[in-house]
C-alpha cells in the first residue's frame, strides 16, 4: 500500500477521526481522570493540568481540556489538506493511550 493510498483514506476518513478523539481525548481522559481523582493515591500529574486541578479542581481540568480541544481544531482549521487530517489521528492516539493509562493507574491503586 502506497503512503499516498494511506493519506488518502486518512484524510476521506477524517470526521471519524474527530468523532474518536472527541471521545477518547475529550471524554474518556476526561472522565477517566475525574474518577481517578476520586481514588485514594492517584492524582494529576500532568506538567500543565495538574496545577490547574490543584488550583481551581474540576473547573480547571474541563477548562484545559476544553481549551486544548478548542486550539487542536484551530490548528486543523487553518492547516490545509492532507496534512491536517494529522491533528484528530494524533488527538485519537494520544486519547487511546491515556484513557488507557488512567484505566491501568486506578486499577493499581483499587487493588
């Protein structure tokens, strides 16, 4: 399969993209985070979020999300096509694996 092929179908694709990283950035690390934060020995540890969880609590976490959210798409909506269709891949990897991590992290602190 040639990389053309594959941008190709990245970029046909590209509202599922978006739909997956709305919901595994958005709302899976989201509420994954409140829950975790909700557990005994797990906290925020994010260079940039966790000051703000500590400082405002649960406004400061939906506001950095929504805030990074908000600057992603402003990112995809003044780059032009093929290369955009980067941005909500990138947001759904990033969305997988720390919805993920979040997941391992209050197993471990369940027990």
């Amino acid at each position: 399969m040639s990389s053309s092929s594959v941008v190709d179908r990245l970029v046909d694709r590209e509202r599922t993209l978006w739909l997956i990283a709305v919901l595994t950035y958005g709302v899976g690390d989201t509420t994954t985070t409140i829950w975790g934060l909700s557990v005994v020995g797990v906290a925020e540890t994010g260079p940039i979020v966790a000051p703000l969880v500590e400082a405002y609590g649960l406004v400061g976490l939906l506001a950095a999300k929504v805030g990074s959210l908000c600057g992603f798409a402003a990112i995809w909506w003044v780059l032009w096509s093929p290369p955009r269709s980067a941005v909500p891949l990138a947001l759904s990897v990033v969305g997988i694996a720390v919805t993920g991590w979040n997941l391992v992290t209050i197993v471990a602190a369940i027990g």
